[in-house]
C-alpha cells in the first residue's frame, strides 16, 4: 500500500506536437496536480518537447565548476 501525496505529484504531457492542445487540469484527492515542461528522473532531464537543450546546459555547467575547482587547487 502506497500514498501519494498530491502536493509532490507533477504532471509532464511529452509530444513533439507544435501546437499541442492544452489539457484539462488533473485532480488528484481533490487537488490539481501542477503541469512542469521538465522533470528530472535518474539524472535525464526530460522536457515536454523531449529536446536534450536543458539536459547538456545543466550536464555543462557541472562540468565547467569542476574543471573551475580543480584549476584553482
């Protein structure tokens, strides 16, 4: 038996439509369950148009503050 709470659900619809219609809102417990354009599982980022654009921006930055630490020691 599992709980979910509807404060920590998110919802992500992924199409490669351009003009994806929008969606009803989804309730959950009586609760709408807020709609994000990215989400961040197992260190993939995945957006509602399934573009890797905000996956190598965040990869790079990381790499680019390590490489910024180890010149500086």
């Amino acid at each position: 038996l599992v709980n979910f709470s509807p404060q920590k659900t998110k919802s992500l619809i992924i199409s490669i439509k351009w003009n994806a219609s929008r969606n009803p809102p989804l309730r959950f417990k009586n609760e709408n369950i807020e709609e994000v354009s990215g989400h961040k599982y197992l260190g993939l980022i995945f957006s509602k148009d399934l573009k890797w654009a905000k996956h190598v921006q965040e990869t790079s930055t990381k790499a680019r503050k390590k490489t910024e630490r180890s010149a500086s020691s």
